[in-house]
C-alpha cells in the first residue's frame, strides 16, 4: 500500500474490515493498493484495487457534544433499498460493516457535478445536466411510490432511533441523503423512462 493509504485515510483495521467485506462480496481475495480522501473529507475515501478498479469507502461520523450522528445509518439503510432499482440513479452499495462503522460502494469516478455545471459551464449543457437530474430523481419516485414499507423496513434496522420529521419523510428518505449522487453525471442517467404523470416544472 502506498504512503497515504498507510496515513490516516485508512487506519489498518479499515482496511482488513474493507478487504474482508469485498472477498465476500466478489468472492475473490482483494487488496487495497491505495486509498486517498475525496473531496478533502476525512470520512469518504477512494480505495485503489489496481487493474484500474476502485471503490468508495463512508465511514461513521464522531459523536458531537454527546449527540449520536445518524448519518451513517441512514445513508446505509438508503443505498440497500436503492439497490433494487433496476436503473440504477445512485451508487450501488457493495458491502457494509455497520459494526466496524465502514460502507463500501461503487466509485462513480471524477466528474462536474450539476453545482458546477450550474456555476460555471455553458446554458446548453447547464439545461442538459439538470434535466438529466430531474428525470433521475423522477425515476427515483415513481419507483420508490409504493416501496415505503421496504424503507421503513431497513430504517429499523440500521437506525431505530434516529427521528423522522413525520411519516412523509420516510418516502422522500431517499433524496435527502442521496442529493449529491443524484447531482454526479451518471452514464445513461438522461435516458430513464419516467412515467406521464411526472412532468417537473424546469
């Protein structure tokens, strides 16, 4: 492994927890060549595999003030219901530890996200970037409509007790822990079949 993968990017124990989750997920053995942080987050990291493979790991925030963060949990209980999608709009999820406190899940890799695209680039591919997001988070409803129990389902597993603003917010869970992936310009993301009744209002 290299020098910064060896830092405080991945503590060793991370590491062995990581190489252990990818083994049973791929059923290969798996090393970690390097591991670097992304976006200057200490708690998001981008695993090198070699072959040009890679991975991102989340992990568990620190408590603050003596209040529980249940982020993790939450982020957690969102990628497993969102792997069911057929199309997928968010990374899908590989493998977690939620004991150890790591979530490993697929490296969309470097891109504008549609902030940048908004800020900086050009009206045409601003217009371009943020249809593709609404016709991503479209898809994410209509699919998402009548799965609320399989939501609720996951969130009394990973986080019984993190509170809900009201029983409306456990279908919109998903867009308010995924906003960024759903931001990321996602191959084939544009092209999602969205039904006639979803017609957002650019």
């Amino acid at each position: 492994m290299t020098e910064s993968a060896a830092g405080p990017a991945l503590p060793p124990a991370e590491r062995q927890a990581a190489e252990a989750l990818l083994a049973d997920a791929w059923g290969e053995r798996t090393e970690i060549r390097a591991a670097e942080a992304i976006w200057d987050r200490s708690h998001v990291v981008r695993l090198h595999l070699g072959a040009d493979r890679s991975v991102v790991l989340k992990r568990r925030g620190e408590q603050k003030d003596g209040v529980q963060d249940w982020s993790f949990e939450i982020e957690l209980a969102a990628l497993e219901y969102l792997n069911a999608m057929p199309v997928p709009v968010a990374p899908r999820l590989l493998a977690a530890d939620p004991d150890v406190g790591i979530l490993l899940m697929e490296d969309l890799g470097p891109g504008a996200s549609l902030a940048d695209s908004l800020l900086t680039g050009q009206r045409g591919q601003a217009e371009a970037d943020l249809i593709a997001y609404a016709r991503a988070l479209g898809s994410l409803h209509a699919w998402s409509t009548h799965r609320s129990d399989e939501l609720a389902e996951l969130r009394a597993r990973y986080a019984p007790r993190a509170m809900m603003l009201d029983d409306r917010l456990s279908l919109r869970w998903p867009d308010t822990v995924i906003p960024d992936y759903l931001a990321l310009a996602r191959p084939g993301s544009a092209s999602v079949e969205v039904p006639d009744w979803w017609h957002p209002k650019l």
